[in-house]
C-alpha cells in the first residue's frame, strides 16, 4: 500500500487497489485494532535512525492542519478544526535533514490527533502537559531519542514553538533554533525585541526569500537585503500559568535578521531567531540562519501530503481511526516522495535511505539490464548512491537517456516496478533459507 501509494499520488483505495478485493482488504488493514500510527511511523523512523548515522542534522519540527471544510459529512470521531467549525484534525511531524547536504534524511515521528467539540476555557491557567503546545516537548524527545547515532542535532521550529519550557526542558544532546513569537520579559529588565533592537549590525547581505503566498502562478519569491545581528539575552520565566519547577531564568542566544531594503508590497523579512547554539562571530550568526532556513524542507512535506501532493484533505476514508493509520502512511510516502525529487537531482546521499542494505545486490543486478553500450547509456553515479537508484527508477519507468531528465510520473511509475522487483526478490531469498 505505501508504494503504490508513492508511484500513485492518490490516498484513494479503490485507485491504489488491484481490484475489489484488494481493495476491501486496504480497508481492512486501516481498520484493524492491530494497527496504529505509532507502529506505522516506527518503521520509518527506524530506517532514519539509520540514515542520520554520524551525520549532523537538523530535525525540522511543525503541525499542520487537515480540515474537511465542505467535505465533513459522514466524517466519524472528529473533533473541531483549527476554524473552530468544521471537522478536522492536526499532524504535528519531525523531519531529519542533512545539515550539511540539505538532503531530507526522513521521518522522525509525529503526533495525529483531534479535538474535542467544546471550546477550552482558562488556558493561561492550564499545565503545559494539559495542552496541545506539550507537542514542542515531544518533538524534543523525539529528536534526541530516534536521532540518537547522529553526531549533532539541531531542532528548529517556528514561532509556535516558542514556548519557555521548550528551552529549560529540551534533551542535553540536542541544540534548539526557534524563531521569536513573544516579546518575553528579561530578567536584567526591560524586554526582548526593545533590546535586541540595540544590537549592532555585523554584516548586510542578500537572501532568498520564498513567496509570500506559495500558490500565486509566477510568484518565484524575491531576494532581501539584511542585516545581521547578534547578541545574548537572560529571558525570565513567565509569571502567568501554574507553579512548574523550571529555572526562574535562562540564557539565550539571539541572532536578528532584519530587512533593510525596499521589501516593495511584500512584508518586511524580520527575523529574531533564539538558540543554544554558541553565537560568538559573525560566521557562527550566518550558520544559525542557514540552519533555520532549512525549515522549508519540513513545509515541502507537507505541501506533497496535501492538495499540492497527495490530497490527504479529499480522501474519501471517513472514520477517525481509519483516517489516522491512513495519515501515518501518507506522512511517510510525502518523505519518500520529496527524497526521491531529491535523487533526481542528483542527491549524494545513499540508496538505504530508501531501500534495505539487503537489497542493493539486487538493485545493481537489475541496473546491469538496463544499461547500454555506450557512455550515456550507462548508470554513471557511485554504486550504492540515492542518484544510482534514481537512474534505475526513471530506466523502469520508461526515461530514455538521450532526451530531458525523467518527469515526477517517470519517477513513480519505475519506483512501483522496482519495489515490486525487489519485494520478489525478498521472498525469493526467504525461500532459499526455508
């Protein structure tokens, strides 16, 4: 189910099925008590633990919303979406991403879950576990925990993820960059965004900034003259809430980018990014931004998951628990999808990101079959690669060496032969053994 449902591009059953019976048996499998999401995404969490060995990585953390607005008849065990009408529910994910290479590595884990139907009152008044903001915390854990082989981890979140807790609290092996959303209070007084205004420019240089509305038909985003700015702030812990045992003070990094040039209609770019990471020089400023601005990738997630993509807010599955199994599969196959674009051009990363390491004799037996004579005929990248298995997918799905590099339905529908090839070649071995 979860190739077909890569090479397809379709959550719907009924196209990824063989026939009505293979078609009744995917409603099945979504429907079993025996399976859960937590056990479908730790399968692909087990591969990353794998891919990010010895590596640095920056684990991308966000939620995104899946709303049946027009479309929530017959939708069972759904709370409220984020409009607080229609029903809905929420996918908060954690992505590995090579810092160095910028390559999606895979999936970490997430959490699925709904609301309830009644508005929630007293919020200030509520313990950080009683809220759905404790999904920062998990995804910390998460991090350290699946993300434990790599040399380095940094999470990086968006400015729901600034929370007090998520610095006091974060696991000792990884490092947190997390943009500014509340001008916080400072235990050497005053507050956070008056004072690090103050804060000297170091450099100004030119960034690429990706379209304010990504949809818009021509809009390729612009780029930004900035400002650099760093410096370290004490920031207090927050008066409202209960009693909790976290320090009364932490102390952050700060590193601001600030906009500097005529943005034209479009807003202002103003970053104020807080961090773990030591901030010391200008060239340790710039790597803070780098390594934030490798955020997108988790948003280029979940554009494949959703209307862009795979279309998870139109699948016909209706029940709550169904529909929940269902987005633990789609979660992994937008990861698949995005890290397969990635091959095709020309990633450095390795096949076992996507495939067993049981399974690469075979893939190199199947390239020999499709390779020619000449030069360009022949799978020219390292043996063993994401690109060499790229070349053998795009072969499969019918590219021809000669013209343009093989297209997304090129690349899918050689991905469906090749797992299909490969999972006879599993059985076959598995015979051999009996």
């Amino acid at each position: 189910m979860f190739d077909d449902i890569v090479q397809s591009g379709c959550l719907v059953i009924r196209k990824l099925s063989g026939g009505r019976a293979a078609e009744v048996a995917g409603h099945r499998f979504l429907g079993s008590a025996s399976v859960t999401p937590d056990a479908l995404l730790e399968s692909f969490s087990d591969r990353t633990r794998e891919a990010c060995r010895g590596r640095n990585i920056v684990a991308a953390q966000d939620t995104t919303e899946i709303n049946f607005s027009g479309a929530d008849r017959g939708r069972r065990g759904l709370g409220r979406a984020g409009d607080g009408r229609s029903l809905g529910f929420f996918c908060h994910a954690v992505v590995a991403v090579d810092a160095d290479e910028e390559a999606v590595l895979g999936l970490a884990g997430a959490r699925i879950w709904t609301r309830g139907m009644e508005k929630v009152s007293d919020r200030q008044k509520r313990a950080l576990k009683d809220k759905e903001s404790e999904r920062w915390l998990e995804g910390a854990d998460t991090a350290a925990s699946v993300l434990e082989l790599a040399a380095h981890v940094v999470l990086v979140g968006d400015r729901e993820n600034d929370i007090y807790q998520s610095f006091t609290r974060k696991p000792p092996s990884i490092d947190l960059i997390v943009r500014a959303r509340g001008n916080r209070r400072l235990a050497t007084g005053g507050l956070l965004f008056e004072t690090v205004a103050l804060f000297a420019p170091v450099i100004e240089y030119n960034v690429k900034v990706a379209p304010h509305q990504p949809r818009a038909l021509g809009d390729k985003g612009r780029t930004a003259r900035v400002a650099l700015s760093f410096g370290q702030v004490i920031i207090a812990k927050p008066k409202n809430g209960p009693a909790s045992p976290d320090a009364k003070q932490t102390t952050i990094n700060v590193v601001v980018v600030r906009e500097v040039g005529d943005p034209g209609s479009a807003p202002p770019l103003l970053w104020r990014l807080l961090t773990t990471l030591p901030v010391n020089t200008t060239e340790d400023a710039l790597e803070v931004v780098r390594l934030y601005r490798l955020r997108w990738r988790i948003e280029q997630v979940f554009r494949a998951l959703k209307r862009d993509g795979l279309a998870l807010e139109e699948t016909q599955v209706e029940g709550a628990a169904r529909l929940f199994n269902l987005t633990a599969l789609a979660l992994g196959a937008a990861v698949r999808i995005i890290q397969l674009t990635d091959a095709r051009d020309a990633s450095n990363r390795p096949a076992t990101d996507v495939i067993d390491p049981s399974l690469i004799q075979a893939a190199e037996a199947i390239s020999k079959t499709l390779e020619g004579k000449t030069d360009r005929q022949k799978n020219s990248h390292p043996t063993g690669s994401l690109s060499w298995l790229a070349w053998i997918t795009a072969r499969l799905g019918g590219w021809n060496c000669y013209y343009k590099p093989p297209g997304p339905k090129t690349m899918a529908d050689g991905w469906k032969r090749l797992a299909y090839m490969l999972q006879g070649f599993e059985i076959a071995q598995t015979k051999s053994l009996v």
